[in-house]
C-alpha cells in the first residue's frame, strides 16, 4: 500500500499568478505547475492500452500525452517522474456510498478511497446538513464528493432511525406536492444530486424528478415498491443494486405487483423498513423463478439511458463473503479498532446462518450479460461501508465480479471513470486520459487489462495534479 503523502502546498506561483490576472492578466514570465509521468503505458478506458507514453501535467489537468520519442516544452521547475513499467488509469469513483452510516468509519473513508485509487465517490444517501459540514471538514486531499442527501421515502421511511442499526438516512416525501419544495431544500442546502427510495408513491416519485429537472439534479433512484423498473427506469439517471428488476423480468409480473400494491395500501402501520423486508423476501425468489427473458428484454430496453449500478460486491456478500479473500486480512486492519471489533461480531453472525439461499447472489452477476447484451450503462458502486463494505478496498472486489459477470477488464475500468462522469454530466472533464482532462490518476504496478484484479496495485495516486499518494 502506498504511503499516505499529504504535501498540500501551496504554490506561491499560483498565488502571485492569481494576482497579475487580478490586475491585467497572468504573465507567460510566470511558470505554471508541471508534472512528467515519464515512460509509462497508458490505460485508457476507450482506447485501451498505449505502451512507452509521457503524460504531461499542467495546473492539475492533463496538457499532454504523447509517445516517449515526442519532446515536450517543460518549464526549469517541471517535476519529473520516471514510472517505467507501471500502468497509468484514470482515478477511479465508487457510485454508491454512505459517509455517515457507520459513526467508526465516517471521518476514516476519505482517506482509504485516497488509499485505493478511488478519487471521486458519490455519496447516495444521509442528513445533509451532516454531510455538507462532512464534506467542507475533511482536511484535504479528499476525494471529489458528491453528496444526494437523505433518500426520498415515502409516507413510512425505511431508513427512519427508529432501529439503532439502521441510521436514519431516509426523510419522508408524502405526497406529490411536498416534492418541489423537498428538492429545492437540497439543492439549496449542497445537494448534486437527489436520491428517490422504495416506498415513495408514483406520482410523488414523478414529481420529485420533474423537480430535480428542472434544477439540473441528476437522479439516482431505487425502484419503488408501488411501480416497475421499466416504468421508474426511464425517469432516473441511475438505478441502484438491479433490485426489483427481477420482479419486471418475471413472466407472472403484473401478479406478483398487484400483490405488491395491495400489500402496501393496507400497511397503516408499523415500520417502513419491516414493510419493504417482507416484500422483499417474500416476492424476490419466486419472481426469479419466474425468470422470462423476452419479458427481460423488454424491460431492459427501457434503461437504455439509465445507469445500472448492480454493487454485485454487496448483493453477494452471504455467499461470496469477502471475509474469505486473502487480502482481507489486511485491508481490516487498516480499520479504526471500533469498526474492527463490530465487523468480527457480524462476520460471526454470518459464518453461523445455515442455508443461505444464493438465488439473487446469482441472479444479479448473471444480469450483467444481460444488461451488455441490451446496451444498458453499468457503473461501479459499492454501497460501503454497508455490508462489510471497506472503503476503497471494495470498489475492487466490485470491478472483479463485473468482470465474473462478463464485462472486460476495460469496461469494468470505463464503468468505474467514464460512466460515474457521465451522470454528472462532466464526461468532458474526468474519466479519461486525454488532453484536457483534470488530472485524477491512479498509477498500478501491473496491468490491469490482463487481470483486473491489478486495479489492486495501487502505487501512487494523484488528485487534481498533486501527488496524495507515492
Ligand atoms: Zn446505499
């Protein structure tokens, strides 16, 4: 593991370049910040493999990359770093986690995703007001955080607080018209993006996002009990775990949802958590039994422009536990004592159930050929640190089982850089290693295009042009 490496300088040639544009513009006399990453094989998530390349950093983006033969105009100061053998990636995002689920771990995960290449995560659910004070403490490098605020529930929450294992990560949207002013309190308050849940009801789930629509919120969105993927699919800009699409893809699906409504018209009271469990358990396998891949299809070809995040890592974790892993050890270790200690009671837990019925576990790898096969983007999200989940260490593990699933090492990297910039809609900036692009590197020890499993051999990580690990 790389070095923790926090040189945060600040640059007297920035500052006084910052004061001559002030007054009449910057100076060519001034010198910008540069960086050579000398003799390195560029992995780029579209165009693949590039051997012997010089990748020139310029003010934290990337200004140059070129054949080792080319010569490039670097300034008196410009660092040089010779990274012969190594493989250079674009910094990687985990789409899916919760910063304040887990009190151990919360001011702990910047730093393992810096850890572990992973230099951007989208946050999909907690108090913001929390999380926006979360965001502007963390002493920097931190990654990029991009933060939904609570998940949008409906009249019961499944994330209410009322359980102290469950923090109370959702809030409550009763009706249609609590949903405008619901979105615009986030957006004013430092949300990117929203996040829509279960037990929200059709129109509400419609009018949240008209609403974040219209502020330019991207949506990110579980599928709602009372609806189908296919027809909250279309609505969001993504959509977490692949869960309920399995009921969509079930030749008896009209049955097993009116069963579903009817269920949840006549819940009055009790816990939203417990409402969404029974349903869950009661539907999921028999809908999966009722598997009809025509159906699918059809379904499948309504999220053509909605990102599938499957966190695969997480639908797998009774029967594929990480636990297991060789490299668990370690990565544990690197855990504050508390989390520790609470994890090895759950691992207990789970090491005691019997007859753990692995049908979804399946169910959800065996998706991801569907998903290629109809052209549905998949993106990589790990829903850390739920679920035994190390920050960092499992957006890995979610990249090895992308690629079990049937994506190539290159589209489980594009699914991790390119597709999370693409629901932002800064394709244009992050994602890539081309000229122009803010420079999120990760440089691996081996090539992770002939094993994934190499995305692992992190050496060095730098964060908008500065070094944050070497
Ligand atoms: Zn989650």
């Amino acid at each position: 593991m790389a070095n923790r490496y926090f040189s945060r300088r600040s640059s007297p040639v920035i500052c006084i370049c910052a004061l001559l544009v002030a007054l009449n513009g910057c100076s060519s006399a001034v010198e910008s910040q540069q960086t050579l990453i000398e003799n390195v094989s560029v992995v780029d998530p579209v165009s693949g493999l590039t051997q012997n390349q010089q990748v020139l950093i310029e003010d934290g983006k990337i200004a140059a990359v070129a054949d080792t033969s080319q010569a490039l105009t670097l300034n008196a100061n410009a660092e040089r770093f010779d990274a012969q053998n190594r493989y250079l990636i674009p910094g990687l995002w985990d789409m899916h986690v919760h910063f304040v689920y887990d009190p151990t771990l919360t001011n702990e995960m910047a730093d393992l995703f810096l850890d572990y290449g992973v230099t951007s995560v989208r946050d999909t659910g907690g108090d913001i007001e929390q999380l926006v004070k979360l965001r502007d403490a963390l002493p920097s490098p931190k990654p990029n955080i991009y933060i939904s605020g609570p998940l949008l529930d409906g009249k019961f929450v499944v994330y209410d607080g009322s359980d102290p294992d469950r923090p109370p990560l959702g809030t409550g949207v009763p009706e249609p018209g609590a949903a405008d002013a619901a979105v615009a309190a986030l957006k004013e308050a430092g949300a990117d993006f929203i996040k829509i849940y279960e037990l929200v009801q059709p129109e509400t789930y419609a009018a949240l996002a008209a609403a974040a629509r219209q502020r330019d919120m991207p949506i990110a969105s579980h599928v709602p009990l009372m609806m189908t993927a296919d027809s909250a699919g279309p609505m969001a800009d993504s959509m977490e775990h692949l869960r309920n699409i399995e009921l969509a893809c079930a030749s008896n699906w009209q049955e097993l949802l009116a069963q579903r409504q009817q269920r949840i018209r006549n819940f009055t009271e009790g816990l939203g958590y417990a409402l969404r469990a029974g349903l869950h358990s009661d539907q999921r396998i028999p809908a999966i039994n009722n598997y009809d891949e025509t159906r699918c299809n059809q379904v499948l070809d309504t999220l053509s422009s909605t990102i599938q995040v499957p966190t695969l890592r997480l639908n797998t974790v009774t029967h594929l536990k990480p636990f297991q892993r060789e490299d668990w050890p370690a990565a544990l270790a690197a855990l504050p004592q508390a989390t520790q200690f609470a994890w090895r009671a759950r691992i207990d837990r789970l090491q005691q159930l019997m007859a753990i019925d692995p049908t979804f576990s399946k169910w959800s790898v065996f998706l991801i050929e569907r998903l290629l096969a109809r052209g549905v983007p998949i993106g990589a999200g790990t829903d850390t640190p739920i679920g035994l989940g190390i920050p960092g260490y499992s957006l890995h593990t979610e990249l090895e089982f992308l690629v079990q699933g049937g994506m190539t090492p290159q589209q489980a990297l594009y699914a991790a850089t390119i597709t999370p910039a693409e629901f932002f809609n800064m394709a244009d900036t992050r994602g890539r290693l081309t000229k122009g692009m803010q420079a999120d590197l990760v440089l691996l020890k081996d090539n992770p295009l002939t094993d994934i499993r190499h995305s692992r051999s992190v050496e060095a990580v730098m964060l908008a042009g500065e070094w944050v690990r070497k």
